[in-house]
C-alpha cells in the first residue's frame, strides 16, 4: 500500500500509511475533517505513580508499576486532555465514523463524560477480561483483571460487519454454529513472541496491546481501503493489524524511541 496524501490546514501534505512523531492535538488540528474511517485509542491512562517494584514475585516474575513521564497528570489536566483529543478526533472523523478507546477504572470517567459533551454516541463499553492478569500486590481489594473498550460512533451510518464478526467469533452456539459476538473479550495480554523486546529483554513498549484486540476492532468497524487512525501508536499495534487487514492507516506518537519502535515494526511486515 503506497503513501497517499491529502492537503492539510497549512496546505502542506498529509500522508496516510505514516507514522507522525509529535503530540496528537497538535498533529490532528493541523489534518484535514472528516477523512478517517476508524481511530483506536490507547491514550495514558493516568495510573503512574510512585515507582514501586516486586522483583522475583512467585506467580508472574519481576513487577514493576507503570510509572511513565506521559502518563501523570493532575484530575484537572486529564480532563482537560481528554476533552482536546477527543474534540479533534472527532473532526477528522469522517461523519460515519466510529472510535474505540481503551481505558481501565482510572480513566473510564473522564472519557465517557468528554465522548458525551462531544456528542458521540454510545454503542457498546466492551469488557475485555485478560486471562493472564498481574496479581494483586495490596491484598486490600479485588486483583484488577479487566480493561474496557469504549465503542462510541460520530454520528449515524457507521460501518459494522455483523456478519464478520459472527465468523470470527470463537464462542459458537450449542450446534457449533457462528454466534453474535458478545460484548465481553476474553484474550491474554501481550506476551511470548508477539512482546517486543528491548536490548535488555525488557518489554519495549509498557502497555503495547495483543493484535488479537486490534484485529477484532479493525474487522468489525472498517472495510477494506478504509483509513484508520491511531493517535497514541506506542509501539504501532494497529497500524501492523491495519496494515495487515489491506486497511490504510496512520498514526502518532510522541515519543521519539517508541516512533522508532513502531516504524521498525511496520517496516518489517511484508
Ligand atoms: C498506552 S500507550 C499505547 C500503546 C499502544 N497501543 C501499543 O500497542 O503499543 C500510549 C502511548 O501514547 C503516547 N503519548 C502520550 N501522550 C501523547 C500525545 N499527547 N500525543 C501522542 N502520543 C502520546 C505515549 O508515548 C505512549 O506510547
């Protein structure tokens, strides 16, 4: 799939199956409205905190606290956050449109209450339940074993494979027919070969997200030729699953060793 371009605000070039490296307000609000088909977001979700580390823990080996420069603002400047991406992306949504954003219990608030005062509306919030879950560390609550997909669409008309989704369903009914897919996701996090490594065997990326996830959104809300965005690319899950799907696809990342990342990922599929 070759780089297409459009004209952007400034009328420099815009071109799509990229990976922009800088912040996403600032990107977006530069992009032409209403040309993408689908965003996923995996935007921060405003968990980091006091480093905190559990080196040789018996179920699951090292721990360690997500505790990333992105990913710690004040309540006030979440929301406020929140609001300016969403606003944007929803202008460069084409009518149509749909997004997914992920998010656990520390985000879901602000999320839901901006993709409200935006507009959008709300199709489904998916529960994704990872089979492989980190242990508790507090033992003062419930062990955290779920994210939630939140499925919101611009405005009407947006694209929804029913059948698709059926196909690709592995839960069937009791005759071993396809069955509607259900709005609980049952898949491990990333992990083995798919987990990109660093030098030092470390995940490269903190929360890059199974393909498994990617594929599911990717086939159920685009169609083939649509352009789908990501503007918190990480280490470029989506654009590897677009890209893989014959979908179009861009993405944004702020931080230069993460675009580096995805860039070597996307350049290593045929
Ligand atoms: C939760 S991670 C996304 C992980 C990704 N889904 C994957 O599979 O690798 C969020 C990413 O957004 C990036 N980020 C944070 N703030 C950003 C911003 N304002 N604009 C663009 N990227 C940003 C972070 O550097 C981080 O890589």
């Amino acid at each position: 799939m070759g780089k297409t371009s459009l004209v952007t605000k400034d009328n420099s070039k815009f071109k799509i199956n990229k990976i922009y490296h800088g912040d996403c307000i600032k990107i977006m609000s530069n992009w032409p409205e209403k040309n993408v088909n689908l965003i996923f977001a995996d935007p921060p979700y405003n968990l980091s905190g006091a480093k905190l580390e559990w080196r040789g823990n018996k179920t699951g080996g090292d721990w360690f606290k997500m505790n990333e420069d992105w990913d710690q603002m004040s309540e006030a400047e979440y929301m406020n956050f929140s609001y300016k991406w969403l606003e944007q992306a929803k202008r460069v949504l084409k009518d149509n449109g749909s997004i997914y954003i992920s998010c656990t219990y520390h985000n879901i608030g602000e999320l839901v209450i901006n993709l409200k005062k935006l507009g959008f509306k709300c199709l489904n919030i998916i529960t994704w339940y990872k089979s492989n879950s980190m242990p508790n560390m507090t033992k003062r609550q419930f062990t955290h074993a779920c994210e939630y997909v939140l499925y919101f669409a611009k405005g009407s008309g947006w694209t929804f494979n029913y059948n698709k989704t059926k196909q690709i369903n592995p839960e069937k009914t009791k005759e071993g027919a396809p069955k509607q897919m259900r709005d609980l996701w049952v898949f491990p996090l990333c992990q083995g070969q798919e987990r990109i490594k660093a030098h030092n065997g470390r995940a490269a990326h903190p929360t890059q997200k199974p393909e498994a996830l990617l594929e599911r959104i990717i086939i159920a809300s685009s169609k083939k030729g649509n352009l789908v965005l990501d503007p918190f690319l990480g280490s470029g899950t989506t654009a590897a699953v677009a890209k893989r799907l014959g979908r179009n696809w861009v993405g944004i990342e702020k931080e230069k060793q993460y675009v580096a990342i995805a860039r070597k990922r996307l350049g290593q599929l045929k």
